[in-house]
C-alpha cells in the first residue's frame, strides 16, 4: 500500500468525521476498519425489514455535527425533531410545563448563565445535588435538576452525575440559540444517513474506507508515529502469528474507545503514569440498557421523549421514546426502553465471558421490561419482534471522571497520534455531538502542522 498522509484506525463516526474534514483539506486519507460495516458504535443495522440503529439513536443537535457537514459542504440529513416531553409525575404522564412553572425555570436557566466556563470547570468533581443545593432547597428545583440530568445522561443518577459536565453540556445548548427541546431529533434513514456521506466524502477526495481490515498495532519510533501494522494471510492454526505489513502516514488516528486502545497502542511506547491513567478510568463507564420493540402502533406520539425518575423494581430512570422506521411496508415503528446505569453498580457488565454476568444481565433486561411494560401494557402483547442491548456507552459522567481528569486527544511523548472519542478532555459533551467535536479539534491541529 502507498504512504498516505493520515491512517485512521476504525470507520466509526469519530473516524468517518476526521476522515472527511482532513480529506477536504487535501489530506490523502486511509480509513482503515476491522468490521465489516461502517458505523461503529453508532451503525445502523436492516433487520426484518426495518432499519434499527444499533447505538446512537438520537443525535444533540447543537452544532457540532452540523457543524461538520457544513464544513464538508454536504447537506445535513433530513430529521424530525424529538420536541415534546413528558414526566411520570403522580402516577400520570404530565407534560413538563405542569410540573415545573416558568419562574422555576427561569431561575434555574439564569443561575447557569451566570457561571464562567472557569466556574463551571470548578464543579466538575461537585455532585449535581450537592450544586443544586446551593441555589435553591426548593424540592421542585430539585426535581428540575434531575430531569435535565436524565437528559443530557440518559438518566443518569442525580447525586453520582457531575455538576460541571452536566452545566457544561446546557451551557452549550443554550449558547447554541436552540431551545431544550429542539436539540435532539431521529435521522431519517437512521444513523447510517450521517455515516454513509461521511465515507462517501472521503472516497471522492482521494481516501479510502477499507472494511474487514483489523490494525493490529500502531507503529511507533523515536516519538512518532511512523504508521500502522496489519496482519497478512489467513490463519491456519489459532495461535500462528501471522505476517503484518507496515502501511506509512505522516499521522495516525485512533478512534477506539478510552477502554480498548492498548489493543492497537503498546503499553511500552508510553510512561507508566499515562498508561495507568488510561487502564484505571477506562473502567469507569456509564452503561446503557435498551430494549426495542417493532410495534405497528406506538404508545406515544414519535416525537416525544418519557421519563421516569425511579422504576418500582430496579430503580433505574428510565426513558422511553418511540420512532419511526425507515424500512420496507412493515414494521414501521420502533418503540424503545432506556435505562442508563453507572459503573459502581454493576462493574462486571461486560465481562462477558463469565457465565454469572450474562445471568445477571438477562435478570436485569427481564426486570427492565416487566416494569416498562406495566406502564405501557398496549405493547406487551403487540409487538413483532424485539432486540434487547446492553453496551457501554462511554466513560461514567461522575465526579472525578470528568474534565481534567480524563486524558487528552494528544498522547505524551508521541507528537502525531490523536486520540478522537468522545472519551477524550477535547470532547466534553455527549456521544455523537463530543465525537464531532473532538473530530475538529484534532483536525485542525493537524492541518495547523
Ligand atoms: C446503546 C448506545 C446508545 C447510544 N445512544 C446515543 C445517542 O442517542 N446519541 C448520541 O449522540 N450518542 C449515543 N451513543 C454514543 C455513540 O454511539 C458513541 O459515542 C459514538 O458512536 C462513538 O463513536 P466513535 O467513532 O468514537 O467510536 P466507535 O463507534 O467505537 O468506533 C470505533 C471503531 O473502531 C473499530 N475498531 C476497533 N478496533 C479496531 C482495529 N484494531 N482496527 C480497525 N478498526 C478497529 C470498531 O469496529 C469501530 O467501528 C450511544 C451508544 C450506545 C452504545
């Protein structure tokens, strides 16, 4: 293979954005991908006739993303705006504006706009309560407060979520000019409508996507990056070492999560204060449980977040949402359950290899669904199909796993490899939305070399 000017290790969306913008700026871009799709984290998936996205489902409108198709000069998928919401409140669905009157909100909203980005970044290791606190003891000011925690974490728990990512995060949607309920919407087509331009760009300006292409390590020397290794030939015996090759660029980004880059990064190229860093946070993620149902009729309008505080038995909060599909004729609706949980409670979830925590994860799922579906018993008997998930969704929003304390896209003692991930200082935010951000940082650091 020829020497390119940056290798990109995985074809997620982190990838994909990085690979577009530098592509655009005349970089000569390799993306190189061990699935055999794109998407990552966010792929898209066709299922019995309907379109499923297999994580990100709901991107944060507040422009980053947007940003990223504008720089590119390509248009933004078509999209419908998830813009009502309503809370389980005394045993009934009540729209927010019956919980929470405007003079509530606005003092919450003028309490935030008064912090410094300085200030914010101080109340990074504060629990949200504990901020909460300091402006009001006003139970419904509390309520206000975990409710947005819910949204900007999938529900997250309110006294183990951070003060300073949560304020950063409804900083940045108020700066945005966008209303609360105008930042998240369905792509139509699913993600794979926001990935497949992305991989299209590049192809057209002189990169490539190659898929089913595993990196096996990042070579390093004298500080750089001098390339990537892959492994030639087909393996014979499941413990052959087989061949790699060394592919050239003048830069090399890796996309992998926090939790997996020394599967592609040796420990040994970096000090041990850095690579112990990266092994004790890369535990500390945020998990996400789903359940989607193919439903012909959803239980709520499909463009309406629910929220409850605490499910009776497994005293998660939960969020359910229903969206339209955008396969064949049939199944046209998804119906979803989303429980957002935290490291502390259940840290083995992705042992997968231990019996015990596949047990218990199915537990949880059946317990999960038992009470989702008390509150909507129109769909325990009316669905098609289901698919139940449990996956780590990044590092945990908490304090002291936030801001400074987690790494920086760029790595000590090696000048030209980034990090981009939404688990990354640069990339503060949340999923997608952080990933682009991180994607145009990274970006123009590059280009500025
Ligand atoms: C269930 C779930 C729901 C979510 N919902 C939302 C949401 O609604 N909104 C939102 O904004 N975000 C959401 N997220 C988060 C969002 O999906 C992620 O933040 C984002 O997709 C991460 O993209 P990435 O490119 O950084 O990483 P990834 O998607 O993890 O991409 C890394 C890529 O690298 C590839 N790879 C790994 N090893 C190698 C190797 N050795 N060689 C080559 N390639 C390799 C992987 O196959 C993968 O494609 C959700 C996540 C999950 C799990």
């Amino acid at each position: 293979m020829d020497k390119w000017d940056v290798i990109i290790v995985g074809a997620g969306y982190g990838g994909l954005c990085t690979g577009a913008l530098l592509a655009n700026k005349g970089k000569k871009v390799l993306v190189l991908e061990k699935g055999n799709s794109i998407g990552g984290l966010a792929a898209s998936v066709n299922y019995a006739g309907q379109i499923l996205d297999d994580g990100a489902h709901i991107p944060l409108l507040v422009g980053h993303i947007e940003g990223v198709f504008s720089d590119l000069g390509i248009p933004f998928p078509e999209y419908t705006l998830v813009n009502k919401c309503e809370f389980y409140h005394e045993n009934q669905w009540t729209d927010i504006k019956n919980i929470f009157p405007f003079e509530l909100y606005k003092k919450a909203l003028d309490a935030m706009l008064q912090l410094t980005p300085e200030e914010i970044t101080k109340l990074d290791d504060l629990p949200l309560n504990e901020w909460v606190n300091t402006i009001s003891d006003d139970p419904s000011i509390h309520k206000l407060f975990f409710y947005f925690g819910c949204v900007t974490s999938v529900g997250n728990r309110y006294n183990t979520y951070s003060a300073g990512e949560m304020l950063y995060i409804l900083k940045e949607v108020i700066e945005s000019g966008r209303v609360m309920s105008e930042t998240g919407g369905v792509v139509k087509g699913g993600m794979n409508s926001l990935l497949q331009p992305l991989a299209d760009f590049i192809e057209n300006h002189g990169g490539e996507v190659k898929l089913n292409t595993p990196v096996e390590s990042v070579e390093i020397k004298d500080g750089r990056a001098i390339g990537v290794n892959i492994e030639t030939g087909s393996r014979l015996f499941h413990s052959q070492v087989l061949d790699i090759i060394n592919v050239k660029a003048e830069s090399v980004i890796v996309t992998l999560p926090l939790w997996d880059i020394f599967s592609v990064l040796d420990e040994a190229d970096f000090p041990n204060w850095w690579t112990d860093w990266i092994n004790w946070l890369g535990n500390k993620v945020g998990h996400v449980w789903n359940v989607m149902y193919s439903v012909d009729e959803p239980p709520f309008d499909t463009n309406m977040f629910r929220f409850v505080e605490s499910m009776p038995r497994t005293g998660y909060a939960a969020i359910f949402f229903s969206m339209p599909t955008y396969g064949d004729e049939v199944n046209q609706n998804q119906f979803h359950i989303c429980y957002q949980g935290h490291y502390d409670e259940y840290p083995d979830l992705f042992n997968r290899k231990n019996a015990g925590v596949r047990k218990k994860t199915r537990e949880i799922l059946a317990l999960m669904e038992q009470e989702s579906l008390e509150l909507f018993p129109q769909v325990k008997n009316a669905y098609n199909w289901r698919v139940a998930h449990a996956a780590i969704y990044s590092i945990t929003q908490s304090p002291g796993f936030v801001g400074y304390k987690r790494p920086s896209m760029k790595l000590p003692g090696v000048s030209n490899i980034y990090l981009v991930s939404s688990n990354v200082r640069e990339a503060r935010g949340i999923g997608i939305a952080a990933v682009a951000k991180c994607s145009q940082l990274a970006v123009s650091d590059i280009i500025s070399k």
